[in-house]
C-alpha cells in the first residue's frame, strides 16, 4: 500500500503541539508519527489522505500562540530493511521478558521470548507505544491452549507473542498486502507454523473463529466500525484488546463496547496511547 509522509511544522515546537496534531490527525487515519526539530512527521494510507480534511481538523487547534503549516508527499518504494538498519530500528525490550530484534541485530538483550522482525515496510517494527501496550498485555494473560485473532496485524508481532506463549492456533487478518507477504516471511525466521494470515478486512471475519482472544490494534474510528464483527466472532467469556487511541477515546470505545455486551476490564496507557481489555459476558 501507498503511504503519504506528512510533514508539519510547528512554532514555536512543544511536545505537547505534536501530541495534540497526532490526536487530530490519528481520527484522520494516520497510523504513525515520528517527531522531528521542526515539530512531527506523520504517515497515512493515501487513500485515506485528504488534505482538505486535515486543514479543517486543525483550523481549531486549541494553542493560540502555536503556528502550523504543513506539505505532503507520497513515499517513495524502499528497501525497509535496509533503512531501519541504517536509522531507526533498534532491539525492544518488553517488560524484560520479550525482545524484538531483526537478523541485522548482532548484539541485543536475551529474553524468554525473542521475536526476529524484518519490517520490509515502513512501519511495524513495535516501536510504537500502542504495540508495546498489547505486547504487555500477552505477556500477563494466560494463552495457552487459546485461539486468537490478531485484526490489522502488520508484521504479525502480537500474533507471533502469542503463539510462543501457547494459543494453539492463530488467525492474522490484514488489508496492506505487503504486511500479508511480510507476516508470512516473519512466521518463517521465527519457526511459527500454527497462524493463519491473508489479507482482508472486517467482512472476512464471517467464516473465522469463534475465538477465545482477539487483538485489535488499529485506530479508533476503525475500531468503533468494525468493533460488532469482533464481538460477533467472540466465543462466552473471550478476551479482546483494543488499542491504537488516546486515553481520551477510551470513554467512546468503552460505551459502544459495552453497548454490544463487553464488560471493561482494564486499561494501560503510555504516552496517552492506551490499550484496552474488555471480555464478553
């Protein structure tokens, strides 16, 4: 899939201006955001990019005395695995149980679950903070045995944590083609042979399941749209685990949950991202 780079400029720049602008343009559908000395970069499917739509989000902005401006390109194709190497992807460390490291790693922290990812795209790495929520939260729960759902998986980290702690089979559901043919080569540099993954959306859970965990990580208004199919492929007491908003959006996720019969469980937020439990019944 096709991403467009969005650049904003911000003055004067502040931490909490880039937070405000991600909130904003995360309901937009961006899925990603990098600070940068002039303020933040962001990242969005292009076919969800509307610049018009972006104008009119932060013609409000709350901070009077903040300037934004903004320009937009499309990202060229990369060898992903090649500019993580060079600029960004450093090993992760979760909780000190789990590692996530690619092949280009010669020397990282060991842990009990160690996770081998080559992006091959721009974003997945689990670098992100909602990534490393849901990370967190499998590695407390009890899997074993458990059939679970991993919805807009990317590489498939969540999924491939799941499995080495025990869900006996596992199905990864995303609409990006290259995270498809990225999740499969993953499964393979990590000797998982019990997950399912092709490509699809919300639609294609009709003939999936029942499952007794799912991991939803995308964004909110995904989440909010899609959130009946999830629940319809829950089994009488199943798990699931939204993530991929703000703490401020949990009170909207929390009531159409609970509208479609979950029960809150708990919530863990970094950075104001959160992730939530909920379970059925």
């Amino acid at each position: 899939m096709q991403y467009i780079e969005v650049t904003f400029t911000v003055s004067p720049v502040s931490e909490t201006a880039n937070d405000i602008i991600a909130a904003l343009a995360a309901d937009l559908g961006f899925e990603s955001f990098v600070e940068s000395p002039e303020g933040t970069i962001g990242y969005i499917p292009a076919p969800l990019y509307s610049e018009e739509a972006l104008r009119e989000a932060l013609t409000d902005f709350p901070m009077s005395d903040t300037t934004i401006t903004f320009t937009a390109k499309e990202m060229e194709d990369k060898n992903w695995n090649e500019e993580w190497e060079k600029n960004f992807f450093e090993p992760i460390v979760v909780d000190n149980r789990c590692v996530i490291h690619s092949t280009f790693h010669k020397d990282y922290p060991k842990a009990t679950y160690d996770i081998i990812i080559n992006p091959q795209m721009a974003f997945g790495t689990g670098h992100h903070q909602t990534t490393r929520l849901i990370l967190s939260y499998l590695l407390d729960i009890d899997l074993q045995g458990k059939t679970v759902l991993d919805m807009g998986c990317g590489t498939s980290i969540l999924a491939i944590l799941a499995s080495m702690r025990g869900a006996s089979s596992l199905t990864a559901i995303d609409i990006d083609e290259w995270c498809v043919n990225n999740s499969i080569d993953n499964l393979a540099l990590n000797h998982i042979d019990n997950i399912k993954v092709f490509q699809g959306d919300a639609s294609s859970l009709a003939s999936e399941g029942p499952f007794d965990v799912i991991i939803a990580n995308i964004n909110r208004n995904i989440l909010l749209a899609d959130m009946q199919y999830y629940v319809a492929r829950m089994n009488e007491g199943a798990e699931i685990y939204f993530s991929g908003f703000y703490e401020s959006d949990l009170p909207m996720i929390q009531a159409e949950a609970e509208r479609l019969g979950l029960r809150y469980l708990s919530h863990r937020v970094e950075k104001d991202w959160t992730a939530a439990q909920f379970v059925k019944g």
